[in-house]
C-alpha cells in the first residue's frame, strides 16, 4: 500500500530541489496569508469532515512528520542540546517561521518549554481563548525525538489566541 500514495513526502519531489528553477521571478517567498489561507480552510474542511479532535490529531501528525523531516535537512549537525536550540533559532528566523527561545530545560532534558514569538500560525488573530498551534506542537515534538531518539509529548500552553501574545510550548519525555 505503501508504494500507491500519490502525495509520499519527499523534499526533492514535493517542496522542490531547485526554488530557482521553479520561481525563477518570484522565489521561495510567499505572503502569511497565503499561508494562514492555505492552513485554515484545510483545517476548517478537516474539522467539518472529521471533527475537531481529529482535524487536531491529523495536524498535530503532519507537524510530528514535518519536524523529523526538517530535523534531516537543517538541524542534523547539531551536537547536544544547546546547538540544536541554536540551530533551531537560526532557522525559524531565516525562514520566518517565529522567534524561537528555550525558556527552560530540565538538566537531564526530559522536559522543555519553549517560546515562539511572531508564530506563523497565529500571531495577530483574534483572542479565542483556544490554543491553535497543535501543528507546531508536533513539528517541535518531531525535532525533539529525532535528536534525542526519544519520545515527546508537547504541548501548547499559552498561545497568541488566548491573549499571551506569544505561544508557549511544554515538552515532556513520555515514558
């Protein structure tokens, strides 16, 4: 079954391995709208077709696949746990993804929290008292097992929708 799907991730195949050949005029670079518009009718669509629990399951699922793929291609040479931050600031930034900041880890690294200021996702929508990074909570998730060959369970616990004006993220090991 594996072999069948239509739309397998792949760098090369899916995102593009040369931006200058497909975007010779206009780049890599696109609008958040763009993006945003892209991320919320999916997830509208998904939430309608399947619930909310599960739209936030299958994001959360696609953000854990896309943290371990970013993991391979931009985070791989880090070292211990204060390169991979570093790595990971460095590229959130270039690639305007938010400002990201370790607040906090535990000294055995079994638990983190992590801001992201100006979050892609959501930074200036309307307060929902809701949490609606679950993306994000996997792709941090994704990064954290990939470097340490552990399991994460991370969670949004402040989020620019729920008035904190940036997103907080808790990681714990899970046992």
């Amino acid at each position: 079954m594996e072999n069948l799907r239509k739309y397998k991730f792949d760098w090369d195949n899916t995102v593009g391995a040369d931006m200058q050949l497909a975007r010779p005029s206009l780049g890599p670079s696109t609008r958040i709208e763009v993006y945003r518009l892209f991320q919320f009718t999916l997830r509208d669509i998904l939430e309608q077709q399947y619930g909310t629990e599960m739209a936030d399951k299958l994001f959360r699922q696609a953000g854990l696949m896309a943290g371990k793929e970013f993991f391979k291609k931009f985070l791989s040479e880090a070292t211990d746990v204060a390169s991979l931050a570093a790595k990971v600031q460095e590229s959130f930034n270039a690639l305007g993804i938010g400002i990201f900041r370790v607040e906090s880890a535990q000294q055995d690294n079994s638990r983190f929290v992590f801001t992201v200021d100006e979050d892609l996702d959501c930074s200036g929508l309307p307060d929902t008292s809701d949490v609606v990074c679950v993306y994000d909570e996997g792709f941090i998730q994704g990064v954290l097992e990939s470097f340490s060959g552990k399991g994460f369970d991370v969670r949004e616990i402040d989020c620019w929708c729920t008035g904190s004006r940036t997103c907080r993220f808790e990681a714990k090991v899970t046992p």
